[in-house]
C-alpha cells in the first residue's frame, strides 16, 4: 500500500528550481534512503515534503495522515533545557484536543518508546546533558509519539562516533522490521545500501529512484564510484 506519491516535482527556493521531474511512490514498510552530493536538493526535498517548504510545480499526496520527524540537530537544539520524559511526549503534541494536558494513553505510549530505545532510565535527566547517539535515541522515540508508521529523518547519525551510529543503524533496522516506512536523508552511502530497500539519487542534472538492486545492477553501479569520489574530494577540502 502507497504511503507517499510524488509526481513530477520541482523543488528549491527563491524562484530558482534545484532539482525537477521528481516522481516517485513510498510503500508501506519500506525503507528509502536519499542520497546525492552536497548542494543536490536533499534537505530541501525533505522539507518540501513535509511542507515546510512549498514546492515549484507538481504533486505530493499521503495517505498517512501522521508524520514522524528527525530533523538535523542545531546547536540550540542540542542545548534545549528539558528532560529526556518532556522532549518525548511533545511528540503527542499534535494529538492534543482542546485540553492542555496529555492522556494516559499519549503517556503510556511515550513510555513504550523510550522503553524500545533503551532510554527509560534516562527520563529524568536534562537533554541537554546527554551524549549526541542519546539525544538521537530521544529524539527518535519523540518521533515515534507522532507516527508509528511514517518517519522522516534527515542525517540522523551526523556527528556520532561510530559506535552510536552503528546503534542507530540497528534501532532503524528494528524500527523497520516492524513495518514502520523510513525515508532517510544519508551521505553514508555503504549504511544507505546496507539498509534500504529503495534509493532516491539526487543530482543536478537528473535522479535515479528504483529498489536497491535496481541501483546496484544499474545506474548506481557508476554513480557509486563517482559519488565516493567526489565525497572523499570534498572531505579533503574541508
């Protein structure tokens, strides 16, 4: 079952287009992986979908009315004075009826998803104070207080040491197993095959959007060695 449709869309700001003739079709557990150099158009692609951004032309249409979201951290946010328990249940936030307070149901829910990524002990301590791969594993289970079965996450594992990047990896994999649909913005392009099961390519002159295999078999099998090409020329210059 389709969960997300996109047809023919042209993104990117201030009049000026980025990328155009996007067109593709998110189903029900799958787990998609959006790549591409820096500058391609994937962070404004993510947010044109989840519209906080307007698109230039064409459609985006769900079927799935709540969206879970993970959005690169910033420096303020990393900082944000609250415990792990009140970051958590604002993702209920959108649930709240014209009271001011949370139900039982909306609390026992956020308790679930602390519990699934091992976070529950954390409740009471500040944010603010916890390590980056523990502020993401809060941050996920807020998004999975707003949907369990849509998420959107762009670059989740930037600026984690390896060891809680591979954590993440697998809470995802978890995550995915159990039918919750992902779409990723990655510049890891081995975590982004690993992974998924389809892979929307993004670049300045054109995209790719098919299954894993589809990119692997095809297409991908030249871009994947342009694209650590480029990756490793760019880190070079940093």
């Amino acid at each position: 079952m389709s969960v997300l449709s996109v047809k023919d869309l042209s993104i990117g700001y201030e009049g000026k287009a980025i990328v155009s003739d996007i067109s593709f079709e998110v189903n029900e557990g799958d787990y998609l992986c959006i790549i591409g150099e820096n500058g391609a158009g994937k962070t404004t692609l993510i947010k044109t979908l989840l519209h906080l951004q307007k698109p230039m032309s064409g459609k985006i249409e769900y079927e799935e009315k709540g969206i879970g979201y993970l959005p690169q951290q910033t420096v303020v946010q990393k900082d944000f004075p609250a415990s792990v328990w009140e970051v958590v249940l604002s993702g209920n936030l959108n649930k709240l009826g014209i009271g001011p307070f949370y139900s039982q149901a909306e609390k026992q829910l956020a308790r679930e998803n602390m519990e699934k990524m091992g976070i529950w002990n954390l409740k009471k301590e500040s944010y603010k104070d916890l390590s980056g791969g523990q502020q993401q594993r809060v941050l996920l289970a807020r998004a999975l207080c707003a949907s369990s079965k849509l998420l959107f996450l762009d670059e989740p594992v930037s600026g984690l040491d390896p060891k809680a990047t591979s954590e993440l990896y697998s809470l995802l994999k978890q995550i995915n197993d159990e039918k919750v649909t992902i779409i990723m913005v990655s510049h890891d392009i081995h975590a982004s095959l690993k992974y998924s099961s389809h892979i929307l390519h993004i670049e300045k002159k054109g995209i790719f959007y098919g299954t894993k295999e589809e990119y692997l078999n095809n297409k991908g099998a030249k871009n994947i060695g342009l694209y650590l090409v480029r990756e490793k020329n760019n880190a070079g210059n940093n």
